[in-house]
C-alpha cells in the first residue's frame, strides 16, 4: 500500500490489530513485519502515538544498496566505475536542468572548499567535499538516480578517509562547475568523470597497494605527494 502511494509521507497507518485483519495475517507476523519496514527506514512506530509512514520511504533502495556497498570484499574499482558511470550521467543532466541559484551555491561551496583546503582544515574540506556532490546529484533532478548516487557514500567514506584534500584536486571540481555554467551537458559529463578517475589514482596510490599502505603507515605526510603527484600526472 506505501509501494502504490495508498498511504503517503506523513500519514498514519491502521492500529496493528485493524492492520493484521486487513491483511489477513497474525499479530505476531504483522508487527516482525513493522520492525523490518522500520528499521529501513520505511515507517517510524513512536510510543503512543501510532505508526507514520516516513518522510522518504522510497529511500530503502538507497539504505538496502549502502549496506550491501559496506561489504569487506567488495571491489574498490568496481566502486569507482559505478560513480563515474552514475555521477557523470548526473552531471550531463544536471547541465541540462540546473538553475542560476543552484550554480551560485556550488560555486560558493567550492570557493570554501579552496579556503578549507588552504587552511589545511580537512575536516570541513571533506564536509563540503559531501555537499559539492550532493549539490550537483539535487541540479539533475532525478531521485532515483541521487538514490543511487547516495547509496555509494557510505562504503566512498571508508575508501577516502584518510585521503587529504588538495589544490590539485580543488581545480578538478572547479573545472567541473565551469562546465556546468556553460549548461554544455557533454563537457559537465567529461569533467566529472575526470574527477572520479582521478581520484580513484589517488586511492590506488594510497591506500590500494600493500606498498602503498607501508608508506603511509611509516610516513603519513607522504599521501600529499602521493595526491599531488597524482593530480599532475592526470592534467
């Protein structure tokens, strides 16, 4: 019934023994089947006072899809090569769709993101880092693809943690919202792939390889010209 838009965002289902009759089924299997739908963030139960369909149910796919990205064997290339077919496909849309307002605040976004990145405050670098992606997967307008987008930033968070944020790869997203202010859908596409693939050299440099994983443990200042070097052998 949520599945075919009967009961919407916000509304407030059937008490639990008018529900289990509806359907046809027991009490003790309606309320496993409550817990299940909760704990995916379908419906929110609150203690006398009912059980509400939540804001966003349609967000189990991208719940459902981030924990299986979560998994210890899963390929941190096959990671990268889904973000750069899902995120280029949104910036060739978001060329299209975007508005003057949305650019602005990207544009703001990745002007602080120079600042955080001078300042040398990774913390806030990888904050707005977040925001610039999400700021562009909103520009496409298309939810199912931002659910996918967004069902790969838990398992991208593990990947790029430790990874620093550098001038180097500053330019590549600035180069990608000049792409996207042009509104020209195939250089916005380009420049973002551009973006993912880079990024994913500096993972392989840094954190992929045994090597890799020995220099930095040894030498954490290393992962900046690790990234740097990286950055230019790209441009």
């Amino acid at each position: 019934m949520i599945q075919e838009g009967i009961w919407r965002p916000g509304d407030t289902l059937p008490s639990q023994r008018q529900l289990a009759k509806e359907l046809g089924v027991g009490i003790s299997s309606l309320r496993e089947a409550l817990q299940s739908l909760q704990a995916l963030g379908v419906i929110e139960m609150h203690h006398g006072e009912g059980t509400f369909v939540s804001d966003n149910p349609h967000r189990i796919i991208e719940r459902v899809l981030g924990l299986a990205f979560l998994s210890e064997t899963l390929d941190w290339q096959a990671l990268f090569d889904a973000r750069t077919v899902i995120e280029g496909g949104l910036a060739r849309f978001a060329a299209k769709r975007t508005t003057d307002d949305q650019i602005e605040t990207l544009t703001a976004t990745v002007s602080q993101l120079k600042l955080a990145i001078q300042q040398g405050d990774q913390k806030h670098a990888d904050e707005l880092d977040v925001a610039f992606h999400h700021l562009i997967a909103e520009m496409a307008n298309n939810p199912i693809l931002m659910q996918l987008r967004n069902s790969l930033d838990p398992a991208l968070e593990r990947l790029l943690r430790n990874i620093p944020h550098t001038l180097e790869g500053w330019k590549l997203h600035a180069n990608v919202v000049d792409a996207l202010r042009a509104r020209d859908p195939a250089r916005s596409e380009e420049a973002f792939r551009r973006l993912i693939e880079t990024t994913a050299a500096w993972y392989r440099d840094y954190c992929a390889t045994p090597a890799s994983q020995t220099a930095r443990a040894q030498d954490p200042s290393s992962a900046q010209v690790l990234s740097a070097t990286s950055a230019l052998e790209h441009n």
